[in-house]
C-alpha cells in the first residue's frame, strides 16, 4: 500500500485526485493539504466525497509529508520548487502537476513564467511523464514533471508523425480549445458562467506557456537531425468544463495516404492503454473521454492534400493532469498501469 | 456470475446500465438487443465504451433471453408488457426500467399512457424497485418495476414526513427540474441543444404521467387512515444533461423546528447507502451526484413558519434509472448493494 | 432629449442600461461612473458597445450629475443610500436599480441588508417602480425604488389572484430560478462556468432578501382586510446566462375553472404593454423575452384540484432591472412607454 | 417601402429574417411560406415574434411572390433552384439564404451536393452577396447569392492578406468552430442538447460544402497571377447556440510586423460599417457580436514567426445569413446599409 499525500489539495485537480485515489486499492491517502482551509473537511469543499473521503485540510507538514512513500503537488507554479527539494533528499518520491519541472531549459522557464526557478538543478533529475515516450524512465524517476493538459492532447498527436519525418516540423499549426476547468477554481470575472456561457474565444494566441512545452516534446520525437519543431499554438476557452480538443495540422514531406497514417498510428499505439486511434473517417468527442485518462485521436489527409490533420481530445483534468499522475504513480511503483483509471467516460 | 441480458438499449438509460455493468465484477452481460441497430458494434453508438464493451446489438431471441438469469428493459413504455411475460413463465427474472409496471392500478396505467396494459396480472406480481421502501419485497421478487426518475427524488424526499404525519398529504407541492437526457435519445426539435441551451421552461405542468406513481408511493408511506396524497407536480427542461431537483413543499401540521426535522431524516435514512442527508443550512448540488447512485436531501423549515422544504437531488439516468436497477438486481442477486455503484461523482 | 448619468455602470444592469440606451432616441448619456475603472473606455469592458458607446468611465462627480436630468443607479446596495438626498435636493430625478429604496418599512430593510439605513426618510418618498401598479405614481415621482428580478416575476405572476381574492395569501409559494447574470459581475468562486454548468442548485432558501420585497407587492395588491400574504420562496441557480422562470403554487378558495383564470389574467393586463399572457396551455420560455422587457405568463390549474399554478418569466437584467428602469423613465418623462423597448427577444 | 416575402420561414434563418424585418422601417413582409406549417401563425412557433410578427405561414403562391419587390428563401439547398427562375423572370429580386447560387462552377456545386444543378445559367448572373466585397454589383443584381456562415467569417479575415499578397494563398489553415444553430432546426439526435452539451468536437474534417466557397473568393481575392488558394479547413460544433469563430493560419511571404498587419486590416476596413477591427493584443468574442450584423477581427503575428494568426467572429444567423441578407437589401434598394441592422449585441 502506498502512504500518498496532496500538496494544495483545493483545487481542480486535487479533487480530481482524491476522486481518483478515493477508488485505488493500492494508495492510502495519508494527508492534504492546504493553507487557506487547514480545519476543513474535504468533503465539505467538494461535495461529491461525501462518504468517499474522510480527510481535513491540513497545514503542510514536512515531517509529515517526508513519511509517505509519494507526495502529489497541485500546487501554482512556484510552490514545488520550494518544497520539493527537501523531499526529495528525504527519498520521498515526487509528482509535480504543477509546470515547475516540466522545462528543462530553466532559461526557458524563467523566461516564461517570469521569476527565477527556485530548485533548478532538480530540473534535469526530473522525469517528464508522458508514459507513451518515457514509461522506463518514469519507472525508475524520484521526480516526475506531470506534462501539461494541452501538451499532452498535441504531443500524443504529432508523436507519430515526428517520429516517422513525415511532416516537416518547421510549420506545425496547433488550434486548440480547452473546458474552463482548465484555468482552475479561482475567483475571477473572466471565468464567470455569465461571461462564458454561449460564448467562444482565443486566449493567449501572442504565446501561451504551454508552447515551450510542447516544442520541448516534439524536439525529441523526431528523428536525429531533423530540423526543430516549431508550433504555432492558439489556445481557445470553450463554454464548458472539462475537455481538451487540439486541430492539429501539419505539411506531409511524403506521400502518405489516409490508411498508411491510420496503420502509422495503430502500430505506434498498439500497446498503450490510454491511447485510442479512432476508426479511420471518426471524429473524436471530447465527452467519450470525460473523467478518464484516455486520449483519443483521428488522423486524416482531407482532399488528398500535403496537410495531415489530427484530432486529439483528453480530459484536461483527468488524461491533461491528475489521472496522468496516477498512471505515473502506478508505473513508479509497479502496479498495473490502468490500476484505478479503468471506469469508461460518463456519456450522455 | 450473472448472467444478463439488456432490451432496448440504443437510449441513455440502455447506455448508462452498460457504462455501469462494464465494470460490475458479478454481472456478465450475454447480450443487448435493438431492431434497429442489429449488427452495430455497442461502442460504434457509444465511443465512451471503446474498450470496454465489445457487444453488438442483436435482434431480440426469446430463447437467448430466456436464458439468461436476469433481462433488463430500458425499453419505451409498452413494449416490456408484450415480452415480460414469457420470459416470467421461464423463471427469468426482470427488472423492467420502463413504466410497464409501476402502476398497481391497471386502469390508471391504461389512462395515463393512452392504451391498454398488455399484461395486467403481471401488475400485481411487480415489486416497484425503490430500495429504501421495498427492500425485503425486492429480494424475493421475480419483477422489478423500476421508479421513474421524478419519483424517485420525490418520494425519498417526502417519504420520512409523511411516515411521520407531520404534513398535510393533502397540500403537497413538487416544483421539479431535470436535465435534457430525462427526454431519451431520440430526435426531436424541441430536444435540440439550440432550443434549449440558455433557457429554462415548465413543461407537462397541467399533468405529467410520473404524477401517479408519485401519489401511489406517498399513499403507500402515509400511515394507516391518513387522507390521501394529492401533489401538484410540475415539471420542468433544465439547460444541462444529466441531473434531477426536486423543491418540495408541505404545510405541517405540527410544530416541528429544523433540528428535529434534521433528525427525522437522518434517522429515517441512518442506514441507507444511496440516500445523504446533508447538513442542516446545505443546499445539494445535481453535479454532486452525477453518474453515481446517491440522492443527497436537505430539509428546512424557512423563516420558522408551517411549510417545510424539502431540497432533493439525484441523477436521472443514475438512481433516476440504471444505476437504481443496478441496486435492484444486487439486492436480488445477494450481492453486496453497493457493488459496482461505489464512484463518486465528477466534479467539477 | 433627456441629459442622464449612470452611477455604477460596471455591473451587468449597468451594462445592460448602456446597451438599451444606446439605441434610445430620447436620452443622451452625459457620464457613466466607476471609482475602479475611471479612465477605461465603457467599449473596451463591454466590447459589444464598440461602435455604440464613446463613453469612457469616470469618476462620479457631484456636480455633473447634478446636471443631469436623470440619474440611474446600478451600485450595490448601501450606495445609492449615500448620494441620492443630495441629488434629490438639487431636483434630480433619480432611478435606483439597487434595493436600496425598496422597503418601506426601514427596519425590515436594515434586518434583511444587516446595515443601517442611510436615508430612511426618502423611502417614504420613493416609488415602487412596477408600472403594472403604480403607473400614475410613477409618472409624477421624483425617486424610483425599481423592483428586484424574482420580485418582478412573482408579483406579476399573481396580483391578478390577489386582487381578484381567488386563492389564500397566507399559503403561498414561490419556486423560481434564475439564470447567472442575476449574482452580478464579480469574481465568485461559486460563480465560474466551472462550478455552474451542468449544475443546478437552490440557494438562500431559508431566506432570501427579496422575501420581504415580494410579501410587501402582494400585500398592496390584495383586498383591503384580506389576511397578509405568507410566501415561501426558494430561488434556484440555473446554468444559463439570463432570464428568470418562476412557479408560483396558490390554494383556490373559490371554485374557478381553467378558462376564467385565463379570462381574468388576460383582463388585468390587456393594456400593458410588456405583460403578455400566454394562450391555455402554454408554458413560457425564459429565451422568448431574452433582452426584452416582456412579461410572458401562463396560469393554469392542474388536475382540476385547488392548487392554482402560475408561471412568470422574465429576463432578470431587463424586465428584472435595466429595462424596466427605462420603462420607469419613459412613463416619468412622458415619452412612449415602449420607446426603445420595442425589439423583439433573440431566438434562437 | 419595399414589399417582401420569404420562402421556407420555419428555420432558423428564417426567424432571424423575421426577428431583424419586424423592426426594420423600410419593409412591409407580405408573406412567409412553409408547406409543412400553413396555417400556423409565426408567433406559435416562435414565441419570441408574438405582438411583433402577425404573419400566418402560408403554401408558397408563386403569383404572391411575383408581385413582391423582393423575395428571400431561407429554404434548403436545392429548394431556390425550382422557384427563383420564374421569380426573375417576372422581375422580383431575389436575396437567396442556401447555397443554390453561391458557386460559380456548377461542376463544382453538383459534385459538393450531391445532385444537378436546376438552374445553372442563372449561376452566372447571381452576385455573391458579400458586400465587402462586392457592394457595386450587389446594388445593381437581381439575384443575390447570400454566403455562407464559415464562408463569411473566413474571407474577411483573410482577404486584407491575399490582396497585399502577404501570405502563401496555397497553405491555408483555418480551423473553425459554429454555435448549434448553424446546423439548423432539424429533429436530429447528433443535434439534441444531451449529445452536444458538455462535449466539442469536429465534424467534416475530410470535406465540408464550404470548402469550395471559401476558395472561389479568396481566389476571387487573390492579386492576378497568384497561385491558387488552398484551404484546409476543419468545422467544429460547439455547445451553444449562435456564433461561429475562425482562427485562420497563414504563413507570410514578406516580413510583416504585428503593427504594419494591424494597419492593414484597419485600412482595408475602414468605411465598413460591419467590420470591426480589434486593437492590437485582443481577441474576439462570439458574443460580442451575437445578433448582429457585425465581424469582429484579430490580426496577430506570434512569436514573431512566419505565421500570421488571424481570429474571426461573427454570429452565424446573422451575418453569416440572414442580417447578411437584410444588408445586401439595403444596398440593393438604396437605403442606408445600417438600417435594421444597428441594435448592439446582447452582453452578458
């Protein structure tokens, strides 16, 4: 049994994660925590655990979190750095949800999130946890950089076809919509029902933080020497909660018609069981995969054209960030992969 | 391991019993059946069960019915009677998910769906399948006539009250909302989401046909030699897809103050898996019960004046539906009643 | 042309004054207020009033305002309170879309706000502004006290009844729902798309501050000596954007059939112009007077028993607040009381 | 006052018509057909339209129409076909909302529709109705071709770039998504709000009708010996009601700065009336622009790379039908292009 705890537990995808790990056989979940609400039950704050999770919100205990096998954060960017540290000397095993680690450019990072990292020798230890491209890393890793919600839905698209140079990485467009679960519980007027019910836009199109991220995991999908990847990314704020769906488009450098890159994508996914290639000519829907850690993906050459397009949808909160971390968690501590992540989507 | 076997399962309520049923570890479901989409694979119709159902539909076979241990029916009104029989006559046992055979009374039945019963004997042979009623009849019953979803949120609402006689049966008020999915899958204009996102209506107010079945249960909760239930129902189209609120009003007719009605009903419901009494001052949300078993209640007594309120919530498609037969056939079966409806909701 | 100001226009019904405004010919707005944003250009919150609006916040200015004609307050409650004696003095006529004006009975409003009145004395001088009854007065008032959203729906829904004494003041009950826009434009956790879609909750249902609104309409309207109007009230948070529908639930204490309710309805209200009785039958559609200052009601009595159901909808920032407030000035200032009012809703 | 009918009313760019007509001072609306529905009044299937639109669906009278000024048909594809060569034969103008004129190439429009053209000579005299573009021939034209939705959204934003010849007319990206509306008023289960609600998807990846629609203008666009443009172009339906957005990737050809691009759409749309462009860093919302007339356009250049980013909204029923339509006719009668047409969008 794994004693676990959750750093910053008040957010979305800590409730994802006790909503996760309150039906995993193999996880005991020894402590929360959060500062603000340290006294508060759990079930008081996310209603749905009622009689699930028994938990209060406490203040973080180092002590405390040193004596479990595994800590989460789901944290803002900028609080693991400071914790993590400690932890990790201890030989606590960490998964960060948060960007902290998830660069391994700390320039990169800085520049990005506009303050010094705070750990930056950690970055290079740390694992990326993307299952499909580094699964044996992550078995072995102290340290796992959970990769961000839209990251995932585009690299799990554009994976293949980097690996296999058929697409020339020098012009990928990625347009991309995400549920409002994705900017989190926070109280702000841009993120109000009344501002965003019947409603659509772009967000972050000048340059969006997951941008580095992305290009980082492209950069080492394709093959030695191929050129760098660069991405045009424009994120989009949907009228709903959860789900992410990513139109990825890229220029063909072969010929390659609709059944190669369907056998192209069946074959490179054969085995990952949170990876569904679509029937050739299907369009995937985000809701197929709500509240589980399954991606699904379409891919097509519309009119016999040289651009290849991909369609990739996961649950932001689920497949984008906290189920993600449980698949980690599992290959860590080698349980089944699929281990509490087997229930199928709510549909309708 | 039971063996089952689902009519008519091309709706929501067909599609949520095999959401549920795929991770059910007593059941195996031999087969599901529908006319019209003989010869489709289930997760063609349902992506979410990609993975996780590999039925197809098939035309109904009595034979193959028959043998099985239990049918399910998440069938429209009127085609259970014509195939219930038989398989009655075989020892098969049913649970019927359809309002076939709610009502005790044949010619109520006969009046409010416009035809006649094609079974009538059967009537008074069906258990009406809301557990925390009818446990003990459930167990030993051959066929289950599943509650309508309205009803159920409404008589677990007013049941512990008027088993007390601290209301007038006389003076009931249900004001209630359900999601769009209450209405079935089928292709209607006054069903399309650009008709009823952003907007709200009654519908059905003069008289809706779950009326009955909500007076039977409340007539049957009163005690002995209390007036009749007479409830004025009305219903109404929530902009969203799953979920059920009932507001229920009563005159009382004893001085009672929010502390002994919060009693009455913790009490009444203390060991009642599916049923969450929530503290005093709480409004239930329906997303806190979405895709799970669970009918959360609050009760109050507003500005200390003679109406009580009564604020109840479930998942149509859920405790409203699929999953209360699931409990149906636990209870039926031995098994334990919790089994396979242990997830807590999605939230957010 | 009349000069008008807005104090507060940041908010939704601030918003949505402007956006009537802009299209009213006999109105030209001198200044819009707002401490936080003084300096911002109105478009550039509002970007649908880019083209129609030049205006740019500022912060308000006693004696501008004192210039105006007309000043609209859309503040929070307790702000008008503080401004309005000293507008009043100077002869501006004043509309307040806030409660500040709306009790007259000052206690019961420092008990429902929890703060001290500020001016108590003009209460007595403000007028309710619910054209539907006190027209006459509102012609000739220096001060409007507009009338909340629920309170608006409920008391049109049945001061027909109450006037007419054909059901019991003192059982009555209000089941209504309003959409999102109605908890106003501030950054609220429990107000976020997030927390809201697919969700439907009661809220306030012990009590809520239009409670004492609502008692004080229907108490005017009911024969003289008929015993004081009792409402229960429990107002629901619906997942949508704007309207209000309200179910209103009376006890008959005449014999009266469906068709003379619809006779008596059509009567009280066939010359007002934003009251608009829906044929036998109907149920209104909170999107049919989406943006509009329509009134849509059906009143019907179900099962032929003794409960009177009425159903009322509005949309909670016009009919509710900012139209309505127009309908007030149009009626102060003897324009046509339809002027810049007239579009119908937007459908689909 | 010009004497109007419309064909095929009970869609919903045909209540669009009637919503922005019934208060549009330069029409009188003679008739509104619909075969399915004669007899019926407007306002009983749209409740929005009662005591603005006293109309009575009626059979189509080809000699009523023929003594119209002016005929719109809100009819599906193929419907105008039948109908509109008599009409012009007899002199009527015709404002056609279907895609029966929009193509130039009737090899083309009988290969994207599935059917043979029935009235391919009167292709070559219809006006493609963008007034944008086209205003001097639509003044003048007898039978206009009223664009599509996508088509609509998708020239505007890219036209200013074809025409300075700054980006590569043969690798386009445009990645668009459309309110539930646009897929009209049809009893479809793909339509229902249970299946839409909560869930983004695309649909027609491989091929959508306004694929060669889009590329016949922007080649119309495109400066004489230009490479032909070619469009990849993925729709996505969105779970709400009204409005479509593009985000459109072009990759530039000269080095262009965000400043120089933001020039050259404020000059190229500078006497617009419908055509709004957004200052530099915004994004644009589909609700600022619901029910309106009204294009709101983002030009960006991310990251300072080769490709330019450009975001487009406008409301689907309106200009992207049938506001659009009511614009051709105000240019065709001479009177003022605003007119009917200047009413700001609802917000919030």
């Amino acid at each position: 049994m794994i004693k676990a705890a959750i750093v910053g537990g008040t957010g979305y995808t800590g409730a994802e994660l006790l909503r996760l790990l309150s039906r995993h056989p193999g996880v005991e979940l020894a402590a929360i925590t959060s500062r603000s609400l340290a006294g508060t039950p759990v079930a008081e704050l996310f209603p749905n655990l009622r009689g699930h999770c028994d938990l209060i919100f406490s203040d973080p205990d180092p002590a405390a979190l040193a004596a479990c096998d595994l800590v989460f954060f789901a944290t803002p960017h900028g609080v693991a750095q400071a914790l993590v540290p400690t932890l990790i000397s201890r030989g606590v095993r960490v998964i960060d949800l948060s960007a902290d680690f998830r660069l391994r450019d700390v320039g990169a990072w800085e520049h990005w999130y506009g303050q010094p990292h705070a750990a930056p020798k950690l970055t290079a230890q740390a694992v990326y946890g993307l299952p499909e491209v580094n699964r044996a890393e992550i078995a072995r890793a102290q340290l796992i950089a959970c990769p961000g919600c839209y990251p995932t839905a585009i690299q799990l698209g554009w994976i293949p076809l980097l690996e296999a140079a058929l697409v020339d990485p020098r012009q990928l467009v990625a347009s991309a919509a995400s549920g409002a679960s994705g900017a989190g519980r926070q109280g702000r007027v841009d993120l109000l029902l009344a501002e965003n019910s019947d409603n659509f836009r772009a967000y972050g199109a000048a340059g969006h933080r997951h941008l580095p991220e992305i290009e980082q995991g492209l950069n080492r999908a394709r093959p030695r020497g191929a050129e760098s990847a660069r991405v045009t990314f424009v994120p989009h704020l949907l009228p709903m909660v959860r789900g992410i769906h990513a139109t990825l488009f890229a220029t063909a450098v072969k010929e390659t018609g609709g059944e190669q890159l369907q056998q192209l994508f069946e074959r490179r996914y054969r085995d990952e069981p949170f990876v569904d290639v679509m029937p050739m000519g299907s369009h995937p829907q985000t809701r197929s995969v709500r509240g589980t850690n399954m991606c699904r993906i379409s891919v097509l050459r519309p009119q016999q054209r040289d651009t290849v397009v991909v369609l990739s949808v996961i649950d932001n909160l689920a497949k984008g960030a906290s189920a993600q971390a449980i698949q980690n968690m599992n290959i860590m501590f080698d349980l089944d992969e699929t281990q509490g992540l087997e229930s199928p989507a709510l549909l309708p």
